[in-house]
C-alpha cells in the first residue's frame, strides 16, 4: 500500500467518518463512552459558559482538541474520496498537514487515550497504550511528511 492510502488506514485506527457505516458518531473513535465524556466536557462548559455571557479561557487541550477534529474531518472526507474520486478530493490533498499538526506535540495523556484507541482497533489486551500510541503517532508523522514533501509543501 502506498502512503496515500496508508495514512488514512493508520487514521481510521483512532477516527470514525461521517458516514460510517455502523452509525457511529463523526470523530474520534473513543474506547468507552467515559473517554468520550472526558473528552468532550470542557469544549462544552466553555460553549456554555460564552452562551451564559461569561468570560471564561479555553481549557489547555482546546489546541489539541481542535486539531484531532480537523484531522478527523479531514480523514473522513479523504475516505468519501476514496469512494468518489470526483468529491472531496482538496480533503485527502491536504490530510498530510493536518494530520502531522494533531500528531506533533502531543501530551502523554491525550497520547493514552490515543492508544487505548489504537489498542481496541486492533483487538489487543496487553499492549502498554502510551508505547502504541507513540508507534501510531511516529508511523502519522512519517507517513505525512513524506506525502507533504512528494507535494512539494511545507510540513
């Protein structure tokens, strides 16, 4: 398989299209609802509280949080691309990118839950999920850079 299609099977290790079959939520593909609660609480206090009128700073994994979405996003137009070379093909242009910018930087925690992700895609029990999750995330970053460079784009 090439890196064209490598780097949406790696993605959909951790990312659910908008039209997967299963009728599953867009997104992240979280391994039990907790993770997703966890996940999803602060973006929506903070949405919240700016509908209440209140001044109130994003929490510290807004960044993080917003570009896992866009690699999802991303990643699932990329996939309708797949199906229809014809649409959303400026989606799987530019997954590369944003798929290199959620992967770089990541704090060991959003990197767990990443590999809990990971390890429930593949089946496993006894995998360490910050080690997977790290394999996952290096194999994104060098799968990207490589497409980005091919494109003659800055990473």
């Amino acid at each position: 398989m090439d890196d064209r299609g490598w780097l949406p099977q790696l993605i959909s290790l951790v990312a659910i299209p908008d039209d997967d079959p299963h009728g599953r939520p867009f997104g992240l593909r979280f391994s039990n609802d907790v993770e997703r609660a966890r996940w999803t609480a602060p973006a929506r206090e903070w949405a919240d509280a700016l509908e209440r009128g209140e001044s109130r700073r994003e929490d510290d994994l807004s960044e993080v949080r917003l570009d896992l979405h866009n690699m999802c996003a991303y990643y699932s137009g990329a996939v309708r691309s797949g199906a229809d070379p014809g649409s959303a093909r400026l989606d799987a242009e530019q997954l590369p990118h944003f798929a290199l910018e959620a992967v770089d930087g990541l704090p060991d925690d959003v990197l767990a839950m990443l590999g809990r992700m990971v390890r429930s895609s593949l089946g496993l029990r006894r995998v360490d999920d910050l080690h997977l999750a790290r394999t996952w995330a290096e194999d994104v970053r060098a799968t990207a850079w490589r497409l980005l460079v091919a494109a003659g784009k800055d990473p």
